[in-house]
C-alpha cells in the first residue's frame, strides 16, 4: 500500500461529510481497522471482513442505505454522484461496487 494512513483517514471524513449532506442515509465507513458511521461522531473498531465478501482492508470499504444507496444505484441525483466520483479521484481513488449495498476503493 502506498497511500499513507493518515491520507485514509482525511478521506474517510470527507466522505463522512459528503453523507452527512444528504438526507436519510445511513452508512458505515472502515479504515484501518475501525468504522464511523452516521449514528454518532465516535471511532469504532470493527472489520468490514465480518460482514462483507468483498472488502478492501489497505483503504476504504463502506456499507449504506437510504438516499445513498438510491444515488449510486438508480442514478437518483447524478450531481451528488459526480460530488462523491470527484471527492475520491481528488485522493486518487476509484470505487467497485462490491454489492448494491457496499463498495471498496482503489488506488488508481
């Protein structure tokens, strides 16, 4: 892995405040052996192994649901799509989708 922890990191709250701007969306975000999720503003050590298949444990596995889920599945709101698609190119990732309900990203 070439991408530094503290990069992950800066990411993960970006995103965390990308989905904090749209409503209903609930979300789990794993990195470096802990998530942050939409409940609450605390770190919470967790793997997203325990309840995924596919998963990236050198940067960013998320799991969502709500509006979230809507925008990356059915192209509801393309703006917010390309909003989220510039945040993790700006950090040089990409994402796959793993299932509807999650994804990882990549090092591109």
């Amino acid at each position: 892995m070439s991408c530094s922890k503290k990069k992950i990191e800066n990411l993960a709250y970006q995103i965390k405040a990308y989905l904090q701007e749209i409503s209903d969306t609930d979300y789990r975000i794993y990195f470096d052996g802990v998530y942050i999720c939409d409940k609450d503003d605390k770190t919470h050590e967790d793997s997203p192994a325990n309840y995924m298949e596919s998963y990236n444990l050198d940067t960013i596995t998320m799991s969502f649901e709500g509006m979230f889920y809507e925008i990356i599945n059915y192209d509801e709101m393309p703006s917010l799509l390309e909003k989220f698609n510039k945040l993790i190119t700006k950090y040089g990732f990409y994402y796959d989708q793993c299932n509807a309900w999650n994804l990882a990203l990549y090092e591109e």
